[in-house]
C-alpha cells in the first residue's frame, strides 16, 4: 500500500499565518515517520542522549540520598534556622513551580487564541511543565518537617478536631498546586491519545504494539473520536488558562498577604506570574534548543518558534523589570523608613551582589532580544535563557531571604547559608528533571504528531490523496480515513 | 484602500453634543464651585483624569494595534489615532491643576503648613513639588505626542502607499515605533498617576496602581471605540457596515471580556493585599471606599464593570451581535466614569461626614459633572475635527490581506 499523501506546491500561496512554522518538503508520511521513530527506534538515541540520562541518573541519585539524609535526621540540616524559616525549599519550590507556567500557557492560552505556532513545542512543553511541579512538589512536602503528615493539609474528616487555616495563602497553595498539577496531566495524556494510537499502528515490536495499544484507549481515529477529543481539548485549555494567572498570584500571596517588609507589595500577583512565565520561556528555549540540533527538527522547530519563544520571554521579562522598578521607586518615595531600609538592604546589605546580579541576569542582559540577529541565533537565545533561569532563582533567593533576614525585632537578625545538603537537594530536582524528561523523550513523541499532520495541510492548502493514510490518528479536518 | 462618501451621522451628533457640552460644563462647573476654589480645583482634576484615561487608552491600544496587526484593530484604529492626539488638548488643559498645585489648592504635599507637620511628606517633597511635577508631565506629554506623530505618519505611508512591499515596510516600521513607544508609555504612565493621583493622599501608595489605570483606561478606550463603529455599523454606515463582521464583534466582545478579568484580576489582588495587612496607610484607601455613599457605588462597580459584562460576554452568540455588543460596552463606558471618580474624589471628601450636608454634596456633585462635561466636550470636538481630516478606517494590514484573500 501507498501510505503517502502527496502535497501539490501548486495549490496556491501558503497561508501567512503558518508560513513560516514547518520546512523542507512534508508529507503526512514524512511528519509520522520522523517523529514516530524517535520513539520506536533506539538507534535515534545517539551520544548526546545517553550523556544526558546518565547526567540526570546520577544527580537523581543525589536527590536519593538528600532525602534519606533528611527523613532520618530532620530539616535542621538544612541552613534554615530563626529567622529564616523558608530557606532554600520554599526558593525551589517557587521557582520549579514557575517554569511549568509556560507550558501551561503554550499548550492552553495559544490554543485558546489559535495560534499554530505552539503545535512543534506545545507536547515537550508540557513535560517540561509536569516535571518541574513534580520537583516543586517534593520541597513544600518535606519543608513540613513531618511528610508522613503531610495529608493533614487536606480537609479530610479526622478525629483529631484539627482543621486546616483556611486564611492562609499556605493552604490555597495546596489546592492551587494540586489542581495545577492534576489538570496538566490530563490535559498531557488525552492530547498524546492520538500519538499514541500512531505509534501503535507504526510499531513492529509486539510488546511495543501492545503498550501503545493501551495508552491509545482504543482510538480508532473516527469522526466521533475526533470530535470528543476537541471538546475535551478545549475544556481542558479552558480550565488551565486561569491556573496559569492563579497558581503563582496564590504562590505570590504567600509572601505579600502577611505584612513582612519586602514581600508586601500590591505588585506581586502579576509580577511573580510574570516572573513564572519569564523563566518558562527560558527553560523551554534551554530544552528546545539542544532538542532540534541533536535530533535534527530544525524542520519541525522553526526560526519562527524560537522568535515566539524569544519575544515572549522578552515580554514576561520587561514586566519582572516594570516590578523591579516599580518596587525600588515606591520603596524610596514611600517615606516609610521600614521600606526603605529593607530596600537599601537589598542593594547593598550583605547580598548587594545578589541583587545586583539578578538585575543583571534579568534586566539587562535580556535586553539583547531586542536584537531580531540575536533572537535568531541559537547561541545566544541558549545563552541569554540560562541566564535568565539563573537570574529568576537569584530573585527567589533575594526576596525570601533578605526579607527574613532583617525581621521585625533586630535582636533576632540573622545571616542565611545553605548546608550541602540543600544544595544537594537542589541538584538532585534537577537531575530528577533532566532524567524524566530524557525517559519521556525516548518513550513518548516530542512533538505532538497528529497537530503536525494538521499543519502540513495548513501549511500546503488542500491536499490531494493518492492512497489511504496508513495511521487511524489522522486529524478531523482531513478527509475521514476508515482505520486498518 | 477604503474612502468615506460622507460624514456619519453619529459622529455629526457627537461634533455637535461637544459644544453643547462645553457650555452647560462650563456653566455648571462655575455654579457649583460657588462653595470655593478649592472645589473647582477638585473637579478639574476628575474631570482631567477621566478624559486623560480616554487618550491613554487609546494611545495604548494604538500601539497594541500596531505591534499586533490584528484584524480588529481596523474599524477602530482612526477612533484611537484621533483620542491619543486629544493628549495636545489635555496638556493645555493641565494649566489649572499646575496652579491649583502652585495656589496650594489640591495636593497635601504643596500646602506648607501640612508638610511642615507630616515627616512623610516632607521626606517626599524632592518628588512631590510643583516646579518638577510641571516638568515631569509635560515631558511626558512631549515624548507621547512625539511618538503619536510618527505612529500616525507612517499609518498613513501604509495607508495611501499602493506599493505593497512599502505598506510592508511601513507596517514593519510601525510596530518597530510601537514596541518602545508602549514600554515608554508603561512608565511613564506609572509616574503620572502616581503624581495626579495618588500623591492626592498624603501616605496612600500601591505598586500596582499603574497597571490598575492602565487596563481602565484600555477599557475605556476600548469600549469607546467599540460603542461607536458598532452603532455605526448599526445605522448602516460606510464603510463600517461591511467591515463590523460577526466576527469582528467576536474578537471585540473577547478582548473586552479579556480586559475585564485582568482588571478584576489587578483590582481583586490589590484589595486582598491591603485587607489582610491592615495597616493603616493602605487599608484606608478601601475603608474610605467602603462606607456610606461609597459603599453603594463600589458594590455598583464591581457589579457592572465585572460580573455582568463577564456573564454577557461569554456568550459567543451575543458577541456576535453587534446591538449586544454595543450595549456590553456601553455598560463598561459608563461604570469606567463612576470609577475613575471613586478613584479621585474620596481622596478629598467625607461623604458620609457629619460636616457635608446635602446641599454641599449637590453643589459638589454639580462641579463635578460641570468639568466632566466641559473637557469632555472640548475633547469631543477635537476628536470629530481630526476624523473629518482622512478616512474613518485604517487600511487592514498587508501582512493580514493576504491570509483573509487565502482564507476566502
């Protein structure tokens, strides 16, 4: 059987609206057959691959021994003492729960907005988006000092006449938090149905042929199939669009409902959702990056994406910058001594120089986007988006610890260091990350196929069909193929 | 490339309301301020604030037009040209409020006696005086007029030139202007309402204030423009009857609908913020807002600015509607007024004091409408003027002929 549609570059312009998003010559055949063996063939796995799973196994490790470390002998071997109760969990927790937001708002808002541009990224994106809340988690968790309790945040019915605080921005964490995490992991898995039903159909291995077989619920690729799964799509993307702006405006209330100097500030809700966004941005430019280069989807991850990518993180960051500034003026033109000083702690106290770098990392040097060379030039946008994650965890650091260090009554000031043992843990969430998202790399497509398909046909105006199309995962806008 | 045969009739009406409206303002203004300078001085200012909101709303989403190249941007793009130049008018209009400001009349950092006795406000007063308030807000006018100017001469190279590739470029060039221009104006908006507004309190400041003016004045611009191109359209106007689309409305009705969650998204985080600190110097700003008379109008507000446009324009079948979305517009027009004043005038009065009896609520009451009215119809007659110079609609945009001749 012929499995090709073959796409007529006689059909008239391309729509301006996807040019731009795929290149080279596609077919339905080519899209299905590059992405789908990246997940059904070892042999595309290279050096790069196996450097990076054993980076993060290692460093997973870490997180291993950290925890154990910490379960048998308490948090008190972190640096967090009076009066900085937070410390380095509460600074990781904000800042793996803010890179999954552009995830969040690339496979939700875009898709809302029908912006076809997040096609290519949107499936790695949203990975990215449950590892990283799968990182966050574990901090808030452990930070109780008693896990095993850790249930009692919920407001089951127990005996013991306890009942969670219900004014405290801590708990709406909880429920912020989880519903953000179990909306993107459904919102992941039913958009993977039709890729996995592809992989099914494309496998030869038997084993394989029957995991994807399962995962794939029985997608058939009918019509009726293809319509419950836009309208779950669509109230799936409606329903995460708020958490985008609620779960960080929650994570910021944590700081500014109470009345610590530094953390309360009426700018916070949108200025950490920004902040989250910001650092979004970069870490999926730090993962698209690579990605693209060593499994050669330049075709598929375009200059364009990385324009988006690039200009969307400039924007989230001149809004960080707008909070950057707007903080430091009203600080000074308040007249309210306790603001001030906290202000000209933060410049110039004992971490000055982490201020300082952190406007460097996120105020200045982003300012090179500006650049259209620049947002087109992978070296630099690599760079430019370690940079900022950098600067986003050095503003988490700033702002949580400079604010405690200097409380209310100076008798109780203090100075904040990590032990090795936060640092481990830090390490041991990124190698969490990295080798989860190098498992998912290898077991599941990258780059959500079916949506592809979808844009050869967008991209090429109508497509003439010379044979049946081989996969049942065939999107609805094309002509209904009966399944194999 | 799209002419107007004739002048729309709903634009004559507004050339000739703004005159009307001029001289009863100026009547009532005078009749109502009888009580003192003091309240004239007052009503000036609200009056200023709600119509400056209108140009800077329109100044922003002119750029957002630009930057974006959007198809909704089109029936409204000549509306927002024509508001943001208004800026020339407004800052004549800042005359008052500079010698209200040199007179001691207005503002609690230039009354002498009060700085003198208040450590804060003599801390603030290397900001807050008048010769550097005057410098700071016509330089900040200077450089949005500035911007204006560039904005509306390369609109016209794209609009008039046949050239495709030069209407690209120009298209290119604009959104090149708009991108710094929209961050220049971000703060520099941000110091004028910290200045015209805010520093009206002695203490009272928030970081989120700017966005706060900000998305009201996008609203109010916004809703502007919509009541205006859909009643045209409605009237079966030129070329508004064709270009006002069912989903044209659609896009406007979602924008709108955009614009009212984030401003009950800024308005609800800062409230929540100040509630739970309690501290005197931020929450007096709610608690002044919250009693008496006020208490009515901000349940009023958040009523009709939030939950009724939120409940209408959810509906994609009303969206489509452009009666519907005139009246979902209208609505937020007219609580953006009430708004803008709960923002201003309780930093002078006591409503519910023992001290203001009824005839000076009505006398106050009178001055504010009385000052509304006149620079609104001042700014309504430039705005017809300047649309009676070209044609009432934007050219679409090349880059988005091509994807809609595609699409057909």
């Amino acid at each position: 059987m012929d499995n090709t549609r073959h796409i007529s570059s006689s059909n008239g312009p391309v729509d301006p609206a996807v040019a731009g998003l795929m290149e080279g010559e596609q077919t339905f055949e080519t899209v299905s057959e590059r992405l789908a063996s990246i997940v059904l063939r070892q042999d595309k796995h290279k050096l790069p691959w196996w450097i990076m799973l054993g980076i993060g196994f290692v460093m997973y490790n870490l997180l291993g021994i950290a925890l154990t470390k910490l379960l048998l002998y308490g948090v008190g071997i972190w640096g967090i003492d009076e009066p900085v109760g937070w410390g380095w969990a509460i600074i990781n927790f904000v800042w793996w729960i803010g890179i999954g937001h552009a995830g969040t708002l690339i496979s939700a808002f875009l898709l809302l907005m029908r912006q076809n541009w997040r096609n290519s990224i949107n499936r790695f994106a949203e990975a990215m988006t449950i590892f990283a809340v799968l990182c966050a988690g574990i901090y808030p968790v452990f930070h109780t000092g008693r896990p095993w309790c850790a249930y009692w945040l919920f407001p089951y019915p127990n005996i013991l006449g306890m009942w969670p605080g219900w004014r405290s921005p801590l708990l709406w964490d909880v429920f912020a938090v989880s519903t953000y995490a179990s909306v993107s992991i459904l919102f992941w898995l039913i958009g993977l149905i039709p890729d996995f039903a592809t992989l099914r159909d494309r496998a030869e291995n038997v084993v394989v042929k029957k995991t994807y077989g399962v995962l794939s619920l029985g997608w058939r690729g009918a019509a009726e199939h293809w319509q419950r799964y836009e309208t779950a799509s669509l109230i799936l993307a409606g329903i995460s669009t708020p958490l985008v702006l609620s779960v960080h405006s929650i994570i910021s209330f944590d700081f500014s409902i109470g009345i610590v100097p530094g953390w309360h500030t009426a700018i916070s809700p949108p200025y950490f959702v920004a902040g989250a966004l910001y650092a979004g941005f970069a870490m999926v430019i730090i993962l698209a990056v690579p990605l693209r280069k060593w499994y050669h989807l330049e075709d598929y991850i375009t200059p364009k994406h990385m324009d988006w990518c690039a200009k969307l993180m400039l924007t989230s960051g001149l809004v960080v910058l707008y909070g950057y500034m707007s903080e430091c003026f009203f600080s000074y033109l308040s007249g309210n001594h306790i603001e001030i000083r906290m202000m000209e702690l933060r410049q110039f106290g004992p971490y000055g120089a982490a201020y300082w770098f952190l406007i460097l990392c996120n105020g200045v040097i982003p300012q090179l986007l500006w650049i259209p060379k620049v947002r087109f030039h992978n070296g630099w946008l690599f760079f430019i988006s370690v940079v900022v994650s950098i600067g986003m965890w050095l503003e988490r650091y700033v702002i949580v610890v400079v604010s405690l260090t200097r409380d209310f009554l100076p008798s109780s000031w203090g100075y904040f260091a990590p032990t090795i043992w936060d640092i481990l843990m830090y390490a041991g969430t990124i190698g969490q990350f990295i080798f989860l998202f190098f498992m998912f790399v290898r077991v599941m497509p990258m780059i959500n196929i079916f949506e592809m398909r979808e844009l050869v046909h967008k991209t090429h105006g109508h497509v003439h069909s010379s044979a049946e199309e081989h996969s049942a995962a065939t999107p609805v806008s094309l002509p209904a193929q009966p399944a194999e | 490339m799209v002419n107007n045969s004739g002048f729309p009739k709903l634009l004559t009406r507004i050339g000739i309301v703004g005159p009307v409206f001029a001289v009863i303002g100026l009547v009532l203004l005078l009749a109502g301020s009888g009580g003192g300078v003091s309240q004239f001085y007052h009503a000036w200012i609200n009056g200023w604030i709600f119509w400056m909101s209108l140009s800077t709303g329109c100044f922003g989403l002119m750029m957002l037009g630009a930057m974006v190249r959007a198809q909704w941007v089109q029936p409204l793009q000549r509306f927002f040209e024509a508001g943001a130049w208004n800026y020339a008018l407004l800052a004549i209009l800042f005359v008052p409020i500079i010698v209200a400001a040199a007179t001691n009349h207005l503002f609690p950092w230039a009354h002498p006696v009060q700085v003198a006795a208040d450590p804060i406000l003599a801390y603030r007063s290397h900001w807050f005086n008048t010769p550097f308030l005057t410098v700071r807000t016509y330089l900040m006018f200077t450089v949005f007029l500035v911007f204006i100017r560039m904005l509306i001469k390369v609109g016209k190279v794209q609009d008039e030139h046949p050239d495709i590739p030069t209407r690209l470029k120009a298209g290119s060039l604009r959104a090149s202007i708009a991108a710094p221009g929209f961050l220049i104006m971000v703060l520099l908006i941000t110091l004028g309402v910290t200045d015209w507004i805010m520093s009206l309190d002695p203490h009272w400041y928030s970081t989120m204030y700017g966005f706060l003016f900000l998305i009201g004045a996008g609203l109010a611009a916004m809703t502007f423009g919509v009541i205006l191109a859909s009643q045209m359209a409605i009237e079966n106007e030129e070329p508004f009857k064709e270009l006002v689309t069912r989903q044209m409305t659609r896009d406007w009705g979602n924008l709108l609908l955009m614009m009212t969650m984030v401003w009950a998204y800024f308005s609800i985080s800062q409230y929540l913020i100040y509630w739970s600190g309690n501290l005197p110097e931020e929450v007096t700003f709610y608690i002044q807002r919250n009693a008496g008379t006020f208490a009515w109008v901000t349940s009023a507000i958040v009523i009709c600015q939030f939950f009724l446009p939120f409940l209408l324009l959810l509906s994609s079948r009303l969206k489509r509607r452009p009666n519907m979305i005139r009246n979902a517009a209208i609505l937020i027009f007219l609580t953006r007024i009430v708004e803008e004043a709960w923002n201003v005038v309780p930093m002078f009065h006591s409503w519910h004091g023992a001290d203001s009896g009824l005839a000076v609520q009505f006398q106050g009451l009178i001055s504010y409408l009385g000052a509304w009215l006149l620079i609104g119809g001042l700014w309504l007659i430039l705005f017809t003027r300047y649309l009676r110079k070209g044609s009432l609609v934007g050219s679409p945009d090349p880059q988005l002929v091509e994807v809609l001749e595609h699409a057909h």
